[in-house]
C-alpha cells in the first residue's frame, strides 16, 4: 500500500483538504483526528454504521436465550408446586433481559472491533504518532503517478507536513 | 465519543458536540496540554505508595481472616439464630450499590447529554468495576465451603441437577456476572483511544508494548471512530436499564421473602435510588482527593461538583421518601407484624442504627441545599463519608431487624457481629482500593478523548462560522463560575 500522509493543526484547514480531495476525485482517503468531530464527519460523508444491525440481532438472539435456559431447567426437572406454572414467564424475563444485554452488549463490541479493523496489529504505514495528541491527519492511499497531485492539495491546505508513504 | 451520539443540528452554526456543549473548561486550551497534565498524574508518588501499602495490609487482613473462618467454620462469624444474615449480605448490597453510580455517570448521563459528567465519569466506571468485583466476593464469603461457589451457576451438578430458575439467588448470579461483564467492557472500550494516546508517548519499550497490546492498533482514524461512536452509544443504551435492573434484582433477594419489612413491592426503586445515592457519595470520597492531590481543579471544577451534589441531594430526598413510605404503608396495612417491626426499627432495639441512617442519609444531605456548601469540596467529601456510613447502616438496618423480628415472640433474637465480620469487611475496603490505586496509576483518570471535545480545537479561520461555538451561553472563569 502506497501513498501520501499530510499532518494539520488545523481543523478547518483539514475538512477544506477532504473536501478538495474529493473533488478531485482521490476515493481512499482516510482523516484521523484525536476526538471524534462533526465537521470532519460530515466532510467525509460516510454512510451510518452497521454496528447497529448486529445489536440488533444478537440483543433478540441473547433474549431468546435467555428466555431458553430457564424454561429447558424447568422442564427438565420439573418443582411442581399446585396451581402455579413449571415455566412461569415472569421470573423467567429477568434471565431473559441479562442474557439479552449480555450477549447484545459483547457482540456490539465484537462488532466495532470487526468493522474498524481492530485489533490491528501493525500501525507503521499510514500512520503518525502525532494524530492521537493534536494534530488531524489525511492518508491518500494513490498510485505514485497521483502522488504529486495529492501532497499539492495538501501543502495547499496548508499542511504541517506531508510525505509519501509506502 | 459523544459525537454521534448527538443529532446533528443541519447545516450552518451548530454546537461542536452536544453532550459537551454545556461543559466549559476555560483553565484547558490546547490537546497537547490534556495529554501532559493528564498523562503526568501516572507518575506514582509518595502518598500514592502509603496508601496502596495501607491497602494491601487491610486485604491481607482480610484473607488472614477469612482463612481463620474456613477453618472454624460460619459459626466464627456473628450469626446466631434467627439471624443468619449479617455483615457479609450488609457489605455485599452496600457495594454494589457503590458500583451503580459508575455506570450512571457514564451511560445515563451520556445518554441525557449531562456535560459535567466528562470528567467525573472515568473514575466512577472504574469505582464501579472494582466496587462489584468486590462485592462478587460476598456472596462467596457467606459460603460455609465456598469452594461449592459454582452451585449457583447455570451448570449441572453431578446429579444433572439445575439451580432453580425461580430463585432470586440464581436472578442475581445473572445480574452481578451481566453488570460485571458490561461495565468492565464499557470501561475498557472507553480507554481504547487513551490507551493509543499513552502508546504514542511512552518511551520505555516495555511499557510500550503493553500499551500497543491494550490499544489493539487504535489509530484515531474516521473509520474507527465511526463504529466506535455508535457501539459506545448502543452499550449505554444497554447499561442504562442494566443499572436499574441490577439493584431491583438484589432487592428481590429480600422482598420475595415474607418476613416483615421486605416483603414490599417498593423496594426495587427504593434499592435502585439507595444505590445511586451511595454511589455518588463514593465518587465524591474518590474524586475529591484525585482533584486535589492530582491538581485536577480545572478539569472537576466547582460546577461539576455542584451539579453532581444536585444529584446526590435529589438521590437523597428520593431515598428519605422511601423510608417514609415503608412507615406509612406499615402504618396503612393494618399488618401487626409490619407495624411493630417498625415500632421497633425507630424506638426500639435497633434505635440507634436506624437513626444513624436517618440523620446521614436523609439530614445531613439537605445541607446541599444551599449553594455555598455544594461548591465547598472539603464538605462535600465530609458529607461523602457520612454518606457512605449512612448506606451502610441503611443495608443493615434492612437485613438485622428484620431477621431479629419476625413473627413469633419465642424466636426474637439479636445480632452482635465478632471481629470476623469486621475484619473481612476491613479486608474488603482493602481490596477495592487495592486495585483502584493500582490501575488509577497505569491508566487515565479522566477520559483524555472525551476532555478534547470539549475545548475547541484549533483554526486557521477562527471566525469561520461553519465551526463556530454557540454564542450566548455564560462561559465560566478560571474556578468554573459561571457569569
């Protein structure tokens, strides 16, 4: 993978170098920023995160479960006590709501880590150290014949520093 | 983090980010300066090793205690007939009550987009962690032969026999091993990108490595932080009922019996706001001396305090309406039992430890109705411990009287603990500081990502209103006054 890392101290600096960037039609671009920020978001204008469908899913999958356990327990060694139910639905919701917000929870979790990319386990290309204190950077992966034209954008949005990176 | 949590006000001037829209911290100017000062309270200190040594020496107390126990059996413990629960099931409802107040700062008040929680809410997730890790161990210690813990987990015996799902005991294995699990990963989640920042400033290797290994390869990229943002929000999401379903199943431990005093259908939200209260309290006993000893003024200034003293005040009054209503409906049921059980709460034998609760948690707290003490720190940390002396007394003034007053005259009885209990309940302080003070010193005590939302960063074009902040709002000086 080969490219060009531009580093900014300015916020305003960066969101007008995406927006240049995608005019001039470089697709892989990727911002980093040391705090989640609107104007960058919405610079790159990216579609919402999937992360969501997966809670979804897994929350209903943990509350069946859930509601699973207590009832296959009961019927398999049955406390029959007169008049009241072997699998009583009621105490049975509180295992249902845990095992729910258990497994729910775990699998958002296993989940961003699998649409971020993490764990990771190298940083080395396309990466500086500066962009989890105070700066914002821009990574252009690009051909070497476009490189030229990326760290023009970039120098012109007045960046601290860029270099090509492979 | 908060970022998408937050609707995006269209197009044009809109807030930088909402839940920290209202949090202003003018002593706090540039990035790089949170990372310096926050990272500079890792170095470990002085008073920071006395304190871990008196740590470790209450919990090695504590196990040499315990120890004494298993071998001479329960009956070492204070427990005599008809009370056969005591301190253990005191301390066990008492910390996880602190451990609520940890995810409330975090997921509720995230949720309600409560600025000043960023940045109390690190140390109450941590508090929170270590306050249910030690309350897990209760439960254990009140075992006869706890190494027959597993009972209680959904596993069969060697008889394929199954812990009954209708039990409160099984609903609360349940519950403390979910909150356990969601509040250790809530934590961790929230440290990923602080992990990063401490990575990229460590130069011991060894250190280092440790840090690349828990970051996971975080790289602050847009890509990250989009998932990130969103499964932060979905967990509060869960966190949040997970605090109020935690509580209430503890409760159920008592009012699913019959004994007078429990058997009441108010004591789920009477334990979740005790829980609360409690948990607050906590957090003022940490984080007062963290402000101060860490010199963090600037960062927990006198507004958040102030607005989380508001909160404890309201907690406090939720809680003294709880314990009038537990009079009135005894009052009401024309129950005799409820009646004179209650009688004998206030004025009778157990006078002394009802009143105890009475004036900590419902009294004194009124104090923060004046202003003047809500921003005075060395109070509030003086309230904060009669705080949690009051909680402590409000869990046994709910366990012991009742168990000592049921309904037959012949089995009455009393309850006097040895120094057993005292001693395991010592080694219990011991081990929740323990971990506290060791991890308060590897990792951030404040959310280093989170406290970046917060000031503005910086512009080329400061005047460009596309990133302008609101105007109007009244910004706070140095102390966090507001004018």
């Amino acid at each position: 993978m080969q490219g060009v890392i531009g580093a900014f101290n300015e916020i305003d600096s960066t969101v007008h170098a995406i927006e240049d960037l995608k005019k001039q039609r470089f697709g892989d671009i990727t911002v980093y920023t040391p705090t989640p920020r609107h104007e960058l978001e919405h610079a790159m204008k990216h579609p919402p995160s999937k992360v969501r469908i997966v809670t979804l899913i897994f929350g209903l999958a943990g509350v069946t479960f859930g509601y699973w356990i207590p009832i296959w327990m009961s019927d398999y060694w049955p406390l029959v006590v007169g008049g009241k139910p072997i699998a009583s639905w009621v105490p049975f919701t509180i295992l249902g709501f845990e095992v729910m917000v258990l497994i729910g929870g775990l699998a958002t979790v296993f989940a961003m880590m699998g649409f971020a990319g993490i764990p990771r386990l190298t940083l080395t290309v396309g990466y500086d150290a500066r962009f989890s204190g105070g700066d914002f950077g821009i990574w252009i992966v690009t051909p070497p014949e476009r490189a030229d034209e990326a760290m023009n954008v970039l120098k012109k949005h007045g960046a601290a520093e860029v270099r090509r990176e492979r | 983090m908060a970022t998408t949590a937050a609707p995006y006000p269209g197009e044009g001037q809109h807030r930088p980010n909402i839940p920290s829209a209202t949090h202003r911290l003018p002593a706090v100017k540039t990035y790089d300066q949170i990372d310096d000062e926050i990272i500079a309270t890792l170095r470990p200190t002085l008073g920071w090793f006395a304190l871990l040594g008196i740590a470790i020496l209450c919990l090695l107390g504590g196990i040499a205690t315990w120890m004494y126990q298993i071998h001479e059996g329960l009956g070492a413990a204070g427990y005599q007939p008809p009370v056969m629960w005591g301190v253990y099931i005191i301390t066990f409802v008492f910390w996880v009550g602190i451990g609520h107040a940890g995810t409330l700062i975090s997921a509720i008040l995230y949720l309600f987009r409560a600025g000043f929680r960023t940045s109390i809410y690190r140390c109450a997730e941590i508090m929170t962690v270590f306050a249910v890790m030690t309350a897990g161990l209760f439960p254990i210690l009140h075992l006869g032969r706890p190494w027959k813990f597993f009972y209680l987990i959904p596993y069969p015996n060697w008889r394929l026999l199954w812990p009954n799902p209708k039990s409160p005991l099984v609903w609360d294995v349940f519950a403390i091993l979910t909150y356990l699990t969601i509040s250790s990963t809530f934590l961790y989640i929230g440290l990923i990108p602080d992990i990063a920042v401490l990575r990229d400033r460590e130069k011991n290797p060894v250190r280092k490595a440790i840090y690349s290994a828990l970051a996971l390869g975080w790289r602050n990229s847009d890509r990250e932080w989009r998932h990130f943002t969103r499964a932060y929000l979905f967990l509060a999401a869960f966190s949040t009922p997970l605090v109020l379903s935690v509580h209430s199943v503890v409760s159920f431990d008592f009012a699913m019996a019959l004994t007078p005093g429990w058997h009441a259908t108010i004591f789920p939200p009477y334990f979740v706001a005790g829980a609360i209260f409690s948990g607050l309290g906590m957090v003022f006993t940490i984080i007062i001396p963290i402000r101060k000893f860490f010199k963090l003024q600037h960062y927990v200034t006198l507004n958040d305090l102030d607005a989380a003293a508001k909160m404890c005040l309201f907690t406090s009054m939720v809680v003294g309406l709880a314990y009038l209503t537990e009079f009135q409906v005894a009052w009401m049921s024309g129950n005799q039992f409820e009646q004179d059980y209650f009688w004998n709460r206030v004025f009778g034998q157990w006078a002394w430890a009802a009143w105890i609760m009475i004036i900590c948690n419902m009294i004194l707290p009124l104090s923060l109705w004046s202003q003047k003490l809500r921003r005075n720190p060395a109070w509030l940390f003086i309230l904060s411990i009669f705080i949690n002396l009051g909680m402590w007394f409000e869990r046994f003034v709910i366990v012991v009287p009742s168990l000592s007053h049921e309904f037959e005259p012949w089995q009455w009885g009393s309850y006097r603990p040895t120094w057993v209990d005292y001693g395991i309940l010592l080694g219990s302080f011991g081990w929740f500081f323990m971990w506290f003070l060791l991890l308060i010193k590897q990792l951030p005590v404040m959310a280093i990502s989170e406290l970046k939302e917060v000031i503005p960063p910086k512009m080329k074009h400061p005047h460009d209103t596309t990133h302008e902040l609101d105007e109007g709002f009244p910004m706070p000086d140095e102390t966090g006054a507001q004018h």
